[in-house]
C-alpha cells in the first residue's frame, strides 16, 4: 500500500513538472522575447490631416521612412527643373530624416523608387546613385506610377539601420 501511496505522489509531482514546463513553453511561443523588448516610435507628418501617415516609424534599430518627395521643407513645393533637381532634393530629403536619427546613408539598406514617367529612370538613377557609396548601393525596386502626390516626378521610401 505504501508503494502505491510512493508511486502516486511521485506521478503528481512528475504531472505538475510537466504542465508547468508545458505552460512555460506556450508563454515563450505566443510572446517571443524579442517581441516584448522592441519598441516601437511612430513619427508623425508635419500635418496629419492632411497627410494620414507617419513620416517614419523606428522598430528597435530599423528604421522606415514614409515615400520622400521632392519638396522644400521651408515652402512646401517640388524643387523647379524636372527629375533630376527633384530626385537631388527627394535624396536630401531622406537623408535628413536619416541623419536626424542617428545613421547615415551608408546604412540605407532598400530603397523603393516610384516614377510619374518610368522613360525617367536613367536620369533619376544618376542622381540617386550619388547618395551612396559604390560597394554600399542599398537593394532597390523602381516602377511607374499613373501619378504621384502633388504632380511630383518621383517618390522614394526607404529603410535604414541604425547606429
């Protein structure tokens, strides 16, 4: 009698050793540790009414811009003088926000770049590839749009890591 009164006692203890052990397993599959310590930064527009969107969002050391145009800050509008001056000015644009967060260009690791005119695109590339070291071009998907936000010529989004 004594041996099963010994058996049972130790097939409970075995049985909560293993739900505990089975509990713990489904905790750590449902919340992976990397989950629960990234934060998150939403950057909002300079005007969210007008423009329902965040001008980048930071997730842990990576960073992901909103599509750049290219504007003036200070006024507002597309720089004057066709693709090239406005992909000059979308660039700076992007590496501002870059550099506002503590990276660089060097760390820009995809780019996708829309164009009003796909017949465009060598002279976009021109001046983007100006903007990045030779042996540290970021991969990158460009196609033609039917039109772009305030009759720019070309927007482009970006993802950076960071420092």
């Amino acid at each position: 009698m004594r041996t099963i009164k010994s058996l049972m006692g130790v097939a409970a203890i075995i049985f909560a050793l293993s739900a505990a052990a089975e509990s713990r397993q489904k905790k750590n599959q449902s919340r992976p540790e990397t989950a629960q310590s990234t934060a998150v930064e939403y950057q909002s527009a300079a005007n969210p009414s007008a423009r329902p969107l965040s001008d980048f969002v930071r997730v842990g050391n990576m960073l992901y811009l909103s599509g750049k145009l290219g504007t003036d800050s200070s006024t507002g509008k597309l720089a004057p003088g066709g693709i090239g001056p406005e992909t000059k000015q979308t660039m700076e644009n992007i590496k501002a926000v870059v550099e506002k967060n503590g990276s660089s260009m060097d760390n820009v690791i995809k780019c996708t770049v829309m164009l009003a005119d796909i017949k465009e695109w060598a002279e976009m590339n021109t001046v983007y590839i100006t903007f990045f070291k030779k042996e540290r071009l970021p991969a990158r998907s460009a196609f033609g749009t039917s039109g772009l936000v305030l009759g720019a010529r070309v927007e482009i989004e970006c993802m950076a890591i960071l420092k």
